[in-house]
C-alpha cells in the first residue's frame, strides 16, 4: 500500500491576515503539514531576491522539496502564479492555458509522477481559476478536455476553484468526472466560510481523508489536506 499526502494552499504572496509579509511563516504551516506534494497559488516565483521575492525557491528549499513553477503573470522583475512542490521530481510537466479573453491571465500545471519506484503513476494537477461564472465554466471545460474521458493513473486536481456557489456548473462537472468530495470551508482564514479551495481523487477510492489544516493565519486561506492510499 502506497500512502501519500497531497495540500493545496493560497498562499497570498505570503501575506498573512495581519497584513504581514513572511515566507518563513508559510513553511512553517507546511513543514507541519508534511504533504509529498503541495499546490500553491498566488506565489512569486522570481529568479533571484529574498525570501519575499522568490517565495517558491524559499519554501522549496525550506522543505527540501523540488519545485515546479506555473506562472500565469509574467514580468520583468519576476514570475506570479501557481507552483508544485513535491518529494519527487516530475516524469513530465504540462501547462495548461486557462485564461480567458481579456480577464486576468490563468494556467494550471500538470505533472505526472513516479511512485514507489516506477510501480504507481501519480497526476497532479494545480489551478486558480477566475472570478466570473462563465469564465469559470470556460477553465473548467479547458481542465476537463486536458484530463480526457477517463483519468489513466491516480489523478489529483487541486487549487483555489474560486466557486461560491456548491451547486454550481463548474463544481458538478468535476464531480462527475472526478468523484464528488466534500467542501470544506477554508476561506477566510480567519473565521472560514467558504470552500473556495478544492481537492479531487480519482479514482475516489483512493482518498482517505480530506480535511482543513488549522493553522495560524499566514494567508488569508487555509490549507487543505487529503491523505491518499494506492493499493
């Protein structure tokens, strides 16, 4: 039995709810958390810098993770957007283009992994999608178009799904495709209300537990946590 734990975490440029900015403060929620493979969003990724600037090389190397950078903001002075850390390096990395036309530019990073040697394939898959409905209906569709009919190894999909709504479009076409989940309220950190942050399995059999990390407020979200089994 292959045992494995998957985060995903909006970390908010690191900024915690007292308007504080610290990287090592996020590392210290996910050295608690002690996931083999973590999702974040709204991370920097710049080349060079502090630990303020480069917050993706900082907590990789904090943790003694590798890194996969999933900018969907480009800039001179350095890269925003997603990121995957994980115990292992990736067989294979895909970016998928999410944006949608003039909103603000999204992506989602999809990797494959090796497990247990080469005796199990992981996919994981890392997202923030939009603010609009129909604009979330769009990255959905795009999502589900790059997983195909039916997921071939252990499948992840992770992120800050930014869907108010439990009975939206976008949430049934994932459990449909993925396996229903619970949502667990994550956003605001400090009083959590909403489940804008979601963790998918499939096959759903291989989720154990999902929970929420409750841990002091250094984004305005929460972590959430599924602990997988892989027979």
């Amino acid at each position: 039995m292959i045992r494995l734990r998957v985060a995903s975490y909006n970390v908010h440029q690191c900024v915690g709810l007292d308007g504080r900015r610290d990287a090592a403060r996020v590392a210290a929620v996910l050295r608690e958390i002690d996931a083999d493979f973590v999702g974040l969003q709204e991370v920097d990724a710049r080349p060079g810098g502090d630990a303020t600037s480069m917050q993706m090389h900082y907590l990789a190397d904090a943790l003694g993770l590798h890194a996969v950078a999933g900018p969907t903001i480009v800039r001179p002075g350095g890269h925003y957007g997603n990121a995957l850390l994980s115990r292992r390096a990736a067989r294979e990395v895909r970016h998928i283009d999410l944006t949608v036309y003039r909103r603000e530019p999204r992506a989602a990073i999809d990797a494959d992994f090796d497990v247990d040697g080469d005796a199990a394939r992981v996919r994981v898959l890392v997202t923030h999608l939009g603010l609009l409905p129909g604009e979330r209906r769009t990255q959905v569709r795009r999502l589900l178009d790059a997983l195909g009919a039916e997921p071939e190894a252990i499948t992840v999909v992770c992120g800050d799904i930014n869907e108010w709504f439990a009975v939206g479009r976008p949430l049934r076409w994932l459990h449909a495709r993925l396996g229903r989940t619970r949502g667990l309220p994550s956003f605001p950190a400090g009083f959590p209300l909403f489940a804008l942050d979601r963790l998918w399995v499939h096959p759903r059999a291989a989720l154990r537990r999902l929970r929420v990390h409750r841990t002091s407020a250094a984004s305005d979200h929460l972590p959430l946590v599924a602990d997988l089994e892989i027979a």
